[in-house]
C-alpha cells in the first residue's frame, strides 16, 4: 500500500526539480519568494504556517494546504491548532471550503500516522 505522504512530497520534489531546470527566471525568483516568506521574522514559523494553512484553505489549493499542514507538523502545531486554523478557514470560505477540510483533515491524519511510524 503506498503513502501518502510520500507519494506528495515525491510528486511535488520531481516537479519542481523540472520545473525550475528551465531555468525560468521569474519561475525561479517566485519559489524564492514564496521560501523566504516562510523564514523567521517578525511574525514566527508556526504562526506563518497557521497563516498560510487557513489561506489555503480559502482559496481551496489542496496541494498547498498539504504543504502547510506538513510545515504547521514541523514547527509543533498541535492537532487542536490545526482544527481551529481549519475552522477559521471553512469559516471564512464557506460551505465550498468544505470538501478541503475534509481532505485536510485526512491528510493530518496521514502526517500522524507517517510521523508515529518513522518515529519508531
């Protein structure tokens, strides 16, 4: 049975190797964008990760609400953390974000369970 964890972080690692092998400069000057707008400031790692989880839980982007449930697991957000981001979230994007929460919160569930075996 595969991962899903795995099967994501592998998909989007291959993707964006080829993706930034063309050597597109706008391309490459986004992703550094968007890698230093996550770095420590004046505003936290976790309270940047909270911030990106429940923005992209708005604007329905499972991908990124993936990406920012794996990075709200590194920087110790706890589950209770994350059900409120996602509240606020389904909240503000309505009954649509619904389906996202959903795949959200399976996708937590599948960290704990990565996390848990990796651990032992």
């Amino acid at each position: 049975m595969s991962n899903p964890v795995e099967e994501f972080n592998a998909y989007r690692s291959k993707m964006n190797e080829k993706l930034l092998a063309e050597n597109n400069k706008l391309i490459k000057r986004f992703f550094n964008l968007d890698t230093n707008a996550f770095t420590e400031g004046a505003l936290d790692k976790k309270t940047k990760e909270l911030l990106g989880l429940v923005a992209s839980t708005v604007l329905r982007c499972d991908d990124c609400v993936k990406y920012h449930l794996e990075g709200c697991q590194k920087e110790g957000v706890s589950k209770e953390q994350v059900m409120e981001t996602l509240g606020i979230g389904t909240l503000i994007g309505g009954s649509i974000v619904i389906p996202h929460l959903r795949r959200a919160f399976e996708y937590w569930e599948e960290l704990e369970a990565h996390n848990q075996t990796h651990e032992n």
